[in-house]
C-alpha cells in the first residue's frame, strides 16, 4: 500500500516566498556592484568608491522598496560608531533621498554619480556624500 501523498499548500507558498526574499537582495546587489567595479574612482573603502557604493545601493532600495529601509540597513550594518560606519549612514540616506526623488529607475545611478562627483572629505552638509581622507582609504572592497 503506497502512502497518500497530501499537498502542502502552506509550503509551496514559503519557499515562493523564500525564493522572492533571496532575490531581492541578489537584484540589488548585482546592480550596484555592477556599477562599482566598472568605476574608476578611487578608494574601495573609506574613499569614494566607497561613498559611491552604498549611495547606489541606498538608491535602489528606496526606488524600489521604501526609503525607511534604510533605517533598518543602517541599524543592522552601521551601528559600530566608527567615523567609516558614520559615513556609511550619511551616505545610505543620501541615497535613500535620492532613490525618493528619481522620477525612474534610469535616473538614480546617474543622480548618485553626480551626487559623488559633487561630494568631498568629511563633507559638512547633510545633503552631499562624503568620504574619509586618502590616507583612511584602503583599495579592495568591504564584503
């Protein structure tokens, strides 16, 4: 006598909700990385690269989701008091108004590119992406 085999509605849908919560991030990343390792700027941490990696990111998420994820990002990821985790959360909400503003997906990397090219060392003003002086950069990349 073979067993029943009995469906597990409740289990399709966790896994199809596993497989929406794996790919969001994985979009999100391959976007921005994307665009990092083809830039030429300088300083993969603490520098510009750097600003410009988690302005990006930022970006998106607040594009495509909502920008008060980025509070949740910046809780988790930042929360180490560092002046390199400082710059980190001044960038992601910079980010984050960025991606609130882009009227489309297409507008936000070059937003966050000028939004770095305009930024600078330590930068005073809340609404311009910042970085740490050279001799704070490290070339490579914070994974």
């Amino acid at each position: 006598m073979m067993p029943s085999k009995r469906t597990r509605p409740w289990l399709r849908r966790l896994a199809l909700l596993a497989l929406v919560l794996a790919t969001y991030p994985t979009f999100v990343l391959t976007y921005t990385w994307s665009h990092v390792l083809q830039s030429p700027l300088p300083g993969g941490r603490h520098g510009p690269l750097d600003a410009y990696r988690h302005t990006l990111a930022s970006a998106v998420v607040a594009y495509t989701f909502d920008a008060r994820a980025i509070d949740l990002v910046n809780g988790v990821m930042e929360r180490r008091g560092r002046r390199s985790n400082a710059m980190d959360i001044h960038n992601n909400l910079i980010g984050a108004g960025i991606g609130s503003r882009a009227a489309r997906f297409s507008d936000i990397e070059p937003m966050v590119a000028h939004s770095v090219a305009t930024g600078r060392i330590n930068a005073p003003s809340p609404d311009q992406t910042t970085w740490l002086p050279p001799g704070d950069w490290e070339e490579g990349f914070a994974w």
